[in-house]
C-alpha cells in the first residue's frame, strides 16, 4: 500500500516562499507521475503541477511563473517550492501519485499565508 | 483550459435511492475522465477513471458512463456513507477540476 506524506511550515508570511516536500512509502517513486494539487478553504481542487523522476515536469499554467518541482529518488520524496505568494495561496496542499488520475493522496497539510 | 462544469451544484436524496450527478467538459476528452469522493477533512478518493472503471475498492453501487464532453457518475442505493462532495476531473489536457457537487442523505 502505497502511503504519501506532506511536510513543511504550516505558516508562510506574504511574498516568501513556500516549500513542502511529500514523502513516499510503500512503493518507489519510479514509474510514476507524482503530483501537487491544493484546495483553498471551502473551494475547489487545483492541480498545481506534475513531476516524474526521469525529470519529466508540467506545471499549471496560471503558477508556472511561480513554481518549482524537484525529486529526491535517493529520499523516496518530491517537493513544491512556490514563490512568492499571497493570501490567495492559502489552502490545503496535496501531494498524490497520478497517472492520469491520482489514485492515492496525502493527507493534505494546510498552509496559510500571514504575517 | 479545459472548463468542466458539475450539475447539480448539491443535491438531496434518501437512504436507498439513487442519484446522478453530471460532469460537462468544454471540449471532447475521449474517456479521459475521472470521479473523486471528497469527505470533510479528509483527502479526495479516486472513485472512477476512464469515464467508467471503477478504482480497486470502488462498491459496484458507484458508477460512470459518457464520453467525449459529456459524464455521469451514478451511485444507487444510497447510504449516508455517501454523504459528500463529488468532483470530476480530466486528464486529456492539462488536469482541471469541476467545482464539485455536494450530495446530502437526507
């Protein structure tokens, strides 16, 4: 069973840079398309980007400017830097596995934008 | 971007009935379609991929059909398990979400 696990500040101040990473368990991090995706309180999902670990990268267009995905194969782990942000980037985070779909999650970790 | 509109934005069924939610996409995605079972404060779970395979797990009482713009997720008798919010979302592009249907067992 594979298991995902995010990490990082749960409080970022305005204009910093907010960096998590997800931990995997349970499988290797080869083979796969491994992704961020977040939910701000009350709203809807947004993908926010994608990672394999041949270093095949795809980010949403609309944070692109903004974004920065990395693998660690030796850690079994990814991370999501993301520059910048505001209030409007608080939400929770997601890390999953997608292959298409995203068939397992994280459990989401949430991260609010404050000073 | 790939617009994917959910109707209806909730909806209210009985123990034992069923429901069908819709999922609308602004251009034709084959079958490259998928359906998420979110529950307060919990993560989303993949229910449906492929417009119609039901992911390990899956109760058969779940499930998808459609193609090209237009899905359905139907679940039949319901339980108050079912109780949450349902999203879809395509993979033919660069992934988007619809903006979920809430379903209440009353």
């Amino acid at each position: 069973q594979v298991h995902l696990q995010e990490s990082g500040p749960g409080q970022v101040k305005p204009s910093e840079t907010l960096s998590l990473t997800c931990s995997v368990s349970g499988g290797s991090i080869g083979s796969y398309y491994w992704s961020w995706i977040r939910q701000p309180p009350g709203k809807g999902l947004e993908w926010i980007g994608y990672i394999s670990n041949s270093g095949t990268i795809n980010y949403n267009p609309s944070l692109k400017s903004r974004v920065t995905m990395s693998v660690d194969t030796s850690k079994n782990q990814f991370s999501l830097n993301l520059d910048s942000v505001t209030a409007a980037d608080t939400a929770v985070y997601y890390c999953s596995r997608s292959w298409g779909p995203s068939d397992y999650w994280g459990q989401g970790t949430l991260v609010t934008v404050s000073s | 971007e790939v617009l994917m509109t959910q109707s209806p934005a909730s909806l209210s069924v009985s123990p034992g009935e069923s429901a069908t939610l819709s999922c609308r996409a602004s251009e034709s995605l084959s079958i490259n379609l998928a359906w998420y079972q979110q529950k307060p404060g919990q993560a989303p779970r993949l229910l449906i991929y492929g417009a119609s395979t039901r992911a390990t797990g899956v109760p058969v009482r779940f499930s998808g059909s459609g193609s090209g713009t237009e899905f359905t997720l139907a679940i039949s008798s319901l339980q108050s398990e079912d109780s949450a919010f349902y999203y879809c979302q395509q993979y033919n592009y660069w992934p988007t979400f619809g903006q979920g249907t809430r379903l209440e067992i009353k």
